[in-house]
C-alpha cells in the first residue's frame, strides 16, 4: 500500500522535529515546550473543572436544602390565610410548589450539649414541593412532626451533624429555650419545651445540618409567639428563571408583596467563586505562555542552525512563504501535540477523582465533603483553543526571521 505523502512544509518540519546527532539539543528544547504546553493545559482543565464542579454543587445542594424563591407579605394581616396565599402564588407561570414557613432563632440542649439553631416551622405535607428535605431524612419520617406522640411531646427534626453534637437520635427528647417568654410575677421568663426527636436529616450543606431544626407550624407560631407564618416559600421550574419569576409575582399580585431569590440570597458567594476561578484561570494560564516562549527559543535556535538550509532551499525555488510555512507548522506540531496530550490527561484525571471522590474535604469548612470535578464543554473548548492559538502566534517571529533570511549572507562563510 503506497503511504500518503505528506505536504513539503509539513516533511520539513517533522525532520526538524526530529533532528538528531548536531541537533540534539534543539530537539530537546522542542520535548521541553511540548511537555510545558501538556503540563499547563492539564492544569488549566483540572482547575476549571475543579472551580465549576464546586460551584454546581454548592448551587446544587442550596437550591435543594432551600427553596428558590421567598415571599414576604406586608400590612395588616400578613399571611393569615396562607393556603389561600400559596394557592394564589402557585398560579404564577413558573411556579411549581409553594408551602409556609415560620423562622426563628432558639437554644437546644441535651445533657451533653448545647447549641444556637434556627427552629424553621414547615408543613411536612407541603414542604417536600419545594425543598429536598423530606428526601434527606436518614432515620425517622418527617411526617411525624404532627403525630400525637403517647408522652405528649411535640416532633422536631435535627441535622446529622447537630444530633451528633447533642449525642441524640430518633426517640431522644431535647430541650429548646425561646426568646419569646411566659409572663409571669417576676418579669418574662423564657420559654423552654421538652421536644422529641423524630428525625434525622442529612442536607450536605454543614451549614444547614448542624444548625436548623424542623418543626410542625403550629409548634413554631407557638415557640416563637407568629400569629401567622412569616412567608411562604417558592419553587420554580427554571432556577435561573427564579429573579424573573420574583419580579413577576410583585408586579402581578402588588407592592404588599416581597420577594427574594436565592440568587440574590447567596450572590456573594457565587460572585467569589467566580472570582476565583477567573484568577486560578489566569495564574495557572501562564504556565502555557511559559511553554510559548520556550516555542519562540527553540525556533530562534533551529532558524540559526538552519540558516544554510534556508538558504538553499531559498535559492532552489522555494518562496519565503513555504519557509515561513515550515516554522509555523513546526511551532503548531508542538502545540498540537502538547495540547492534545494535557487535554487528555486532564480530562481523564478529573474524571476519575470526580467518579472516585478521592479528595475529601472537612464539611465544616468548605461545605462538601469532598472536591467535586465537572468539565463543562464549553471551558474544554475554550483552553484547547486558547492553547493552540496561543503556540501558533508564539512562530510567528521566528518564522518571519527565517522568511527573511538572505541566502548570499548565509552562504557566505559556509
């Protein structure tokens, strides 16, 4: 079978690539540019995909613990008839669950601990609509929030890492104390009640396990003194539909409405992570101008050695673009080459440390419990593109220089 003959620039430049014997060292700088643009596109991929899979996962994880939007109702009355008011939210486009809900802040004890929580009163028949709590009970149901227990203790669900911390289960009681006291003889006394655990909950967000609480609404309006709930909580179709969807309800139902998205809600946070992947983008970018320059060193020393080639070359017939063409094509192998190798292996490397979540993390700290990987296509795109754009304007001097090149000075003293 007759092999497939390659263009005349392109042989040229894969036998400059490979010189041997005088050329060795040139070769060698060729292996070490090669090797920078692997190392800093597998870099870059790694990066990328390290700064979006966190993103997506904290986003994730508060849009299910939390729901997308927030409404508030002012003047006299409020949210008195709040199944009115949630059928009512529930008939805005785009919205696909509404429920009620009751906040305040309240001190939980045990014999073993103690801890400052967020006593957050749902329905359990409503909640599960709009938040992913229901799905992420671990022992006990959420539903028994409104069973009569035989003792006479009301419900209340805790995170994982808040039983632990208190050292109780499903089945142990719990003591909460309230800002909103009984008025006595003496002044206002707080309130403290005897709760029953009935739940065991696992969000992943450290924040949400290890300091909410979940109890029935009536139980909360009467820990927490609301005559009604404080606001009832909205889930969307689109999450990123959810600012729109905010204003719509206000301009729909009316000034007396206020809302918050959890964009809104959680916009510094996302703006710092942006942040940072920008700038891990940019630092960890200049590993691959690094290997550019060592692209340019290597062509300047081969545009030397060659010289008398060139010129040769130059006074067979060749024209000073097939010259130029030559460096070019040897400067776009290496990127190519380079690209493709880091690309690849960054590929692969975050695939397998996503799929085997091999580096763990303190929730306590960062929130997840171990580093997420997710290559977005679109980043891929972009790096590999950058790389090669990036080595392919790193031959433009040199392969200008060797255009250039006058054939009688080269040949002058060889």
């Amino acid at each position: 079978m007759r092999a497939v003959d390659l263009p005349f620039e392109l042989h040229v430049a894969v036998r400059y690539l490979l010189a041997r014997r005088k050329q060795a060292f040139i070769s060698l700088i060729s292996l070490v540019s090669t090797l920078g643009v692997a190392v800093g596109v597998m870099a870059l991929v790694i990066a990328l995909a390290l700064m979006t899979g966190l993103q997506g996962e904290l986003r994730d994880r508060i849009v299910g613990a939390a729901a997308h939007v927030y409404v508030w109702k002012l003047g006299e009355g409020g949210l008195a008839d709040y199944e009115a008011e949630a059928a009512k939210l529930r008939d805005v486009p785009g919205v696909v669950g509404a429920a009620p809900a009751v906040l305040g802040k309240a001190l939980v004890s045990t014999e073993r601990a103690e801890a400052f929580i967020t006593v957050k009163g749902i329905d359990p028949a409503l909640e599960g609509t709009v938040t992913d709590v229901a799905r992420a009970v671990r022992r006990g149901r959420l539903g028994d929030l409104l069973a009569a227990a035989p003792d006479g203790l009301d419900g209340v669900a805790i995170g994982e890492s808040l039983a632990g911390q208190l050292g109780v289960t499903v089945g142990d009681t719990v003591s909460v104390l309230t800002a909103h006291g009984t008025l006595s003889p003496l002044g206002l006394l707080p309130r403290t009640r005897r709760l029953r655990v009935v739940a065991v909950f696992s969000i992943g967000l450290f924040e949400l396990d290890s300091a909410y609480a979940f109890v029935s609404l009536d139980l909360a309006k009467r820990l927490l003194d609301r005559p009604t709930p404080d606001l009832v909580q909205l889930k969307v179709a689109d999450i990123y539909a959810a600012p729109a969807i905010a204003e719509a309800i206000t301009a729909r139902l009316g000034p007396t409405y206020v809302t918050e998205d959890w964009a809104d809600m959680n916009r510094s946070l996302f703006s710092a992570l942006w942040l940072e992947k920008m700038a891990i983008s940019i630092t960890i970018g200049l590993i691959v101008m690094v290997a550019a320059l060592n692209i340019i060193a290597s062509l300047v020393l081969l545009v030397m050695e060659k010289s008398r080639d060139i010129a040769i070359l130059k006074t067979m017939g060749a024209p000073a673009g097939s010259i130029m063409r030559i460096f070019m094509l040897q400067g776009l192998v290496i990127g190519l080459v380079g690209t493709g190798v880091g690309a690849t292996a960054g590929y692969v490397l975050a695939t397998v440390l996503d799929r085997y979540k091999l580096i763990r993390l303190p929730m306590d700290v960062y929130q997840v419990a171990h580093v997420p990987f997710t290559i977005e296509p679109l980043d891929f795109a972009l790096v590999v593109g950058a790389a090669v754009v990036i080595c392919f304007l790193a031959t433009v001097y040199p392969s200008r220089q060797a255009a250039r090149l006058d054939p009688a000075v080269a040949l002058r003293y060889q």
